[in-house]
C-alpha cells in the first residue's frame, strides 16, 4: 500500500503542498479529487519520483520507495506525451524495457495490451498517426506495459468520448481486481463516485476529506429521507403529519433530516397514515454536493462580503 | 540491458530509421560524389601534359622534354604530328597542352608563362649549347659530362622528416573534419536532448529512468549516429576520389591515423556533451538557436586558434591550446603532426578531455533534471541548478 505522509512542496513562493497524507490501499481504487491547482498533480510526481519533495515522505508497503521500486510503478501524466514518431509497438516494448522488463516478456505484454484496448492493427503506425482518442489508448498501455504494482493516473478520463471511458474503466477495474492499488485524478465527480472504492479530496496543498466513498457521503450529516406521499396536506408545509416524530424535521419539499435517535420507521407509520407513500429512501449528497461543500466554504464566504457590500 | 544502453540503442535506432535522416544521407553523398566527378572533369588528368612536336626540327625536344617532366612533378608525353595546322588543331581542342613547332615557336592556348613553357625554354637552350660544343669539335664523352654533370652532393643541416608535408597534411585535415562535425551535428545532439521535453514523453520517461541515464544514453546514442554518419561520408568522399582519380591517398601510418581517429571521438564527445547543455536548458526547440550561439562561438575560436597556430607548434598559444580542453581536441593532434611533443603531454590532454567531457555530461545532466519538468520558457543557469532535488 500507498502512504504520502506530511508532504511539502513549494515553488518560489507559491505553496503547492502544504502537509498532505494519502493512503491508497491495496486492490481499491482512489480517486483524487480537488479543484485545479490543489496539489494533484505534484503529488502524484512526487510518488512517482519525478519530483521531489520539500519535506515529508512517501513510503510503499511501509518503506521509501528506490529507483527499483518506482520502476515497477505505472504513471499516466496529465501532460500526455509519447515519442511521435516511434511507432506504436516499438514504444510500448521500449518504455517496458526501461522498467525492467525482459526483452520477449515486453514484447508479449505489449501485443497483449494492443489487443485488449483494440490497436492491434495500428502496431506498425508511427503514434502521430493516430487519433487522440486512440493515442489516449496508447499512453494508458504505456502506464500498463510492465504490469505496475502501482498505478497513478493523471486525468485519465479527461478528452475521452463515452466509450473511451467505458473501456478505460473496465481496464482499470481488471488492474483493482489484480490487486493492484490505483489512484486516479479526475474531475469528473459522478465518474468518481461511480468507480472509485476511496475518495480523497483535495484543498489548497492539504487532503480536506478522505475515505470510503460512502462514508463520507453519509459522514457528520443527520440522515435525510425523501418521502412523496400523495394525499396529504401537510407535506408541503411542514405543518401536518410529521408532528410529533422526535428528532425529524421537514427540511426540504420531500426532505425529512433525522436525528441519531429518531426511528424512520415511525416516519413511515405517520406518512402512511397522512396518504398513499409513494417513494420512501434514505438520500446521500452526491460526491458533488460533498465536494462543494469541503472545497467552497471560503469562495462563499467571500461572496457573502460582496453581497454585503453591496448592501447598502 | 540496463536504461542507458536501452536509450542509446533506442537513439540509434529511430535515427537510422527516420525517413527524413535517410534521405538527407542520400543527398549529402550524392553531392559529395557529384562534387568530385566535376572536380575530376574540371581537373582533366592535371597530372599529365602532353606537347606536340611538328617539323623536323623539333624531333630533337621529345627525349629531353620528356625527362624534364621529373622535375615539374609532372608526365610530360610528345607526340608528333605532321604540320603546323595539326599541332594548332591540337592545341585548340584542349589535346594537346602545348606544342613546339619547327623548333622555333611554341604554341599554347592561353598563357605563355608556366612551368611547361618554361621547361621547354630550357631544353632550347640545352640543345643549343649542345649544337655550339658539338660544332666546336668537343668529343662526345666529354659533351655527356658538360651537359648531364653528376648531381651536386646534398647535405640538409636541419633535416625535415621525410613525411612531414604528409603529416601537414594530415593535421589540416584532421582539425577541419573535427570542425565540421561539431557544427554539423553540435545542433543535433542539443535538439536531440530537447525531445523528450518538447514531445512531453519526458514524464513517462523519467518514471523509469533517471535524467543523468537518460542524458546519457542520448548523448551517446546521437553521438555514434553522427560519427557512423560522418565516417560513411568520408569514406565515400575517399572512395570516389580515388575511383576518379582526383587524388591521391597520403600514405598515413596506422599509429598516426589511430591518434587522430582516437582524438576525434573525444573531441566529438566533448562538444556533444557542451551541445547537451544547450538542450537541457530549453524545453522547446525554438529557444534552442539563442543558447546554442554561444557555443558556436567557441567553436569558431577554437577552430581558428588551432588552424594559424599548425605552422608554428612550439608557440605558446599552440602550446596552450593544446591543454586547454574545448580546444585540445584540434590542437593537440595538430601540434603532435607537425612538431615534436612529448607522448606524456598527448596523453596528459587526452585525459583532460575525457574528465571534461564526463563533467560536461554531469553538469548537463544536473541542469536536466532541473528543469526537465519545467514546460516553459527557458531558465537560467543558475536557477536551473538551484532546482535539481
């Protein structure tokens, strides 16, 4: 497993990395989460070691990764860029063998990995002969070649079409199954929400929020209820069948929020009573809602001392 | 194999096989061919001159004419012909280099003055003085002593080595190819470093190798494509001049020729490595003229501080020159051709110009992992250094 510890990074006196920890945990899927220019990026440099850091460390499986750790790694950068006029193969067997792989082992790996992401025919082409979406496809298999024991992917889904992302999470999901842990950045939050197993979100160079992905939807909230009851007068208003419940409160049209002690159950019981229910679920904020919610306090805050100077 | 052999091989590889690398090639050998055949053509067997003998009277200059060639470095043949209009036809068509008739008029196409007509001045007054001896009743052994006297007995005090205008030689030429090279591929190898950076495959790269390898395995790898490049292009330059006769080959000795190849490999590699600095400092290609035209310029003097200092290599510019590192390269083998230097003293430059060339490449290489990851306008030096973590 994966562990940042305390990590600080600055460039002149801009601060990028202000003691972020991460952990990503072996055969789950991290997804990476931040506002741009959080510090995504130069994390995912500094485990790779491409980057240094100022202080803090990276360890894997509990000690400090060396250069013949990191060969092992598998790292998509969001700067995509491959050698364009090497053709297809000979660039996946080349960056294979610069981690370490036997020369007729990268060769296989190579041809494995054309055909499971559908390049098999375009082996020969130089890598500027191909579409983006397709040299998306070979810079993924140039993260892959050599079988990572890690995989740190850099805006992977960024510029793909509906398929492309249907393909490349079905291969990430493979490398999870494997057992191999996979930490991922995006921005694309339902995507996150959808694939991820763990989330860590990322704020000005510090995590703000990490776990697993339902957890922390449902993580220092009261629980929230929807109900739909056709009939009733009260629903609306908040004035009629709820009165009484301990510890529920309409806060929303549809939306009841419960205290810890508060039993749905007996919810249920009064809604029924008031008229026909016809939806009855336990709601979680999407990732998105979350997201907002960790990352935006100062940008509201800010706005609310523009709204009151505007006030006159 | 380990990354760096990995990437010179991969260097090797990709150029050989560049279309636009092949081509180029072509052209460049073609030219080179096409130049000597027009130098053949234009030379038209300069070593060879022939002279037309018409008229009785001008028998008598074809066996002398003949042996005064020796003297012109030259063959001289005679050939004779019926009449005068045959020996200004001759002339005229470029068959006949010039042409002495009735033994009284000498006919040339252009110039009157030149080693030719002056030897054939000089056989008239030897068949004259011959003519006046013989009607003067002088027995003829002793005419054959008067007019072929035994050669003077020569005694050099300073005596120059037999081959020293070959060695010369030899040391010009080495000095311009070493040169050449430089400013011809120089640019090759710093644009070459600044791929990785310029195509962005740099981060992918670097997840698996470090930036010294990495360097390393370019400057190499671009290094032994330029050399193999500029070797076959001598060697077809060599081969299709002496094909066509435009030259002749100097006869080299085989320890000479080692020392000249050995000291332009070093040379070579020492301004790769310089030239490698240029391309660590840029990310884009475009920035690259403004930082590799310093580099030029040192290029240039040290070219010229090598080339005025051949005929005097015990002076103390040639002297320092050849320790001095970015010019040893050409002012070493220069000296060691021409005058006399001490092996201790090649040997001591040799290794100077190894170390700096690996320092080179450290420093280079230390400059790259700096700002290897800095996508952006060109950086300075120092901040380049102060980078690197």
């Amino acid at each position: 497993m994966l562990q940042c510890r305390d990590l600080h990074l600055r460039y002149g006196s801009v601060v990028a990395l202000d003691g972020l920890s991460l952990d990503v945990a072996k055969g789950r899927m991290t997804g990476f989460v931040g506002p741009n220019g959080a510090g995504k990026t130069s994390t995912m440099r500094i485990v790779l070691g491409v980057l240094g850091a100022d202080a803090g460390e990276v360890s894997w499986n509990g000690v400090p990764p060396d250069a013949a750790t990191r060969r092992r790694f598998g790292y998509m950068p969001e700067e995509r860029g491959l050698y364009p006029k090497m053709r297809v193969r000979d660039q996946l067997v080349f960056l294979a063998r610069l981690h370490g792989i036997e020369a007729a082992a990268a060769r296989a790996a190579s041809d494995e990995l054309l055909e499971r992401l559908g390049l098999t025919d375009r082996a020969g082409d130089a890598v500027e002969a191909l579409s983006l979406g397709n040299q998306q496809r070979v810079q993924l298999a140039a993260a892959l070649v050599h079988r990572p024991d890690l995989l740190v992917l850099d805006e992977p889904f960024s510029g793909l079409d509906p398929i492309g992302v249907d393909v490349l999470s079905a291969v990430l999901r493979e490398e999870v199954e494997r057992g191999v842990p996979v930490l991922f950045s995006s921005h694309q939050l339902e995507l996150v929400e959808r694939l991820c197993d763990d989330v860590a979100i990322v704020k000005d160079g510090r995590i703000v929020a990490a776990g697993e992905v339902e957890e922390l939807r449902r993580r220092g909230r009261r629980r929230l209820l929807r109900v739909v009851v056709e009939g009733a007068a009260g629903a609306h208003d908040g004035s009629g069948w709820l009165d009484g419940v301990v510890g529920a409160e309409q806060v929303g049209r549809e939306l009841v929020a419960l205290a810890d002690d508060a039993d749905p159950q007996l919810v249920l019981d009064r809604a029924r009573a008031a008229g026909d229910v016809t939806h009855f679920s336990f709601v979680l904020p999407s990732l998105s809602e979350l997201f907002r919610e960790v990352v935006a306090p100062v940008d509201e805050a800010a706005g609310e001392a523009r709204r009151e100077a505007v006030a006159p | 194999m380990s990354p760096r052999w990995l990437v010179v091989r991969r260097e090797i590889v990709e150029r050989a096989r560049s279309r636009a690398m092949q081509i180029a090639m072509a052209v460049q050998l073609a030219l080179i061919v096409i130049v000597l055949v027009i130098a053949a053509i234009a030379g038209g067997g300069g070593d060879t001159r022939t002279v037309g003998l018409a008229g009785a009277g001008s028998q008598a200059y074809a066996q002398p004419l003949r042996a005064a060639g020796s003297s012109l470095d030259e063959t001289v043949r005679t050939r004779e012909l019926p009449d005068r209009a045959a020996a200004l036809r001759g002339v005229r068509d470029g068959s006949l280099d010039a042409a002495v008739i009735d033994g009284r008029e000498v006919v040339v196409k252009e110039e009157t003055t030149g080693p030719l007509t002056a030897a054939i001045q000089s056989v008239r007054r030897q068949l004259a003085l011959r003519d006046a001896l013989e009607r003067a009743g002088v027995p003829p052994s002793q005419l054959r002593q008067a007019l072929d006297p035994p050669s003077l007995r020569m005694r050099a005090l300073d005596p120059e080595p037999a081959d020293a205008d070959t060695r010369h030689g030899l040391a010009m030429v080495a000095v311009i190819l070493l040169y050449v090279a430089i400013l011809t591929y120089g640019m090759a190898v710093a644009s070459g470093v600044v791929e990785e950076k310029a195509s962005r495959v740099i981060e992918v790269v670097l997840s698996a190798v470090r930036p010294r390898d990495l360097l390393f395995g370019k400057v190499v790898g671009i290094g032994v494509v330029a050399i193999a490049q500029f070797a076959a292009t001598i060697a077809v330059g060599l081969a299709a001049a002496v094909a066509l006769d435009v030259t002749d080959l100097p006869s080299v000795t085989g320890g000479a020729a080692l020392l000249v190849v050995a000291w332009f490999v070093a040379g070579f590699l020492l301004y790769a490595a310089l030239y490698s600095i240029a391309g660590a400092l840029v990310s884009r290609s475009e920035d690259l003229q403004s930082v590799a035209g310093p580099l030029n310029v040192i290029t240039v003097v040290a070219y010229l501080i090598t080339f005025f200092g051949i005929d005097d290599p015990d002076s103390t510019v040639s002297v320092v020159a050849s320790f001095v590192p970015l010019s040893a390269p050409m002012a070493m083998p220069a000296r060691w051709l021409v005058g006399d230097v001490p092996a201790w003293e090649v040997a001591l430059s040799f290794a100077l110009t190894l170390a700096t060339a690996f320092a080179f490449v450290r420093l280079s290489a230390a400059i790259y992992a700096g700002t290897a990851l800095r996508l952006g306008p060109r950086i300075s030096l120092r901040r380049a250094l102060a980078a690197r973590g």
